[in-house]
C-alpha cells in the first residue's frame, strides 16, 4: 500500500529539537520520512518549515518537491 501524510504540523523542520525527534521516531515506525527541508512560512524575520509530507520513500522512489509561492496564505503550499 502506498500513502502520504500531509498538513501543517508545527513541528519546524528546519532545525533538530526534540519535538522533531519525537515525530521522525513515530513516523519511522510506519517507514514514513519528512521530505520537505524548505521554509514553508516566511514572516517578517523567521523562516520555518511547519508544512511537511510525509511518505515512505521505499516505495515513492521517485518524487520531486518544490515550494509553490501563491501569495494567498501565510503559508506557502508545497508542490510534489
């Protein structure tokens, strides 16, 4: 079987803490890895990365990801 997860999650991941650790650990158990390393939220001085999917890459072995600026949200979407 084949999926993905996706959302807002508020887990930036564009640094390591101990939340992203947390997440990375539960995912791993279901063969899921975070693909998105890019800033998803731009706001005033901060960057983040809160918006992410997630797939199990044995399966999805190829797959291209890229930010798609749309100018409607404060969050930009993310394009795989």
């Amino acid at each position: 079987m084949q999926f993905f997860i996706h959302g807002d999650i508020n887990v930036n991941y564009l640094f390591h803490n101990s939340r992203r650790k947390i997440l990375d650990t539960l995912l791993a158990s279901f063969n899921l890895s975070s693909i998105v390393y890019f800033p998803t939220r731009l706001q005033n001085k901060s960057a983040t990365a809160n918006d992410n999917i997630f797939i199990d890459i044995s399966k999805f072995s190829h797959y291209v990801i890229s930010p798609l600026y749309n100018g409607l949200s404060d969050h930009d979407a993310q394009l795989i």
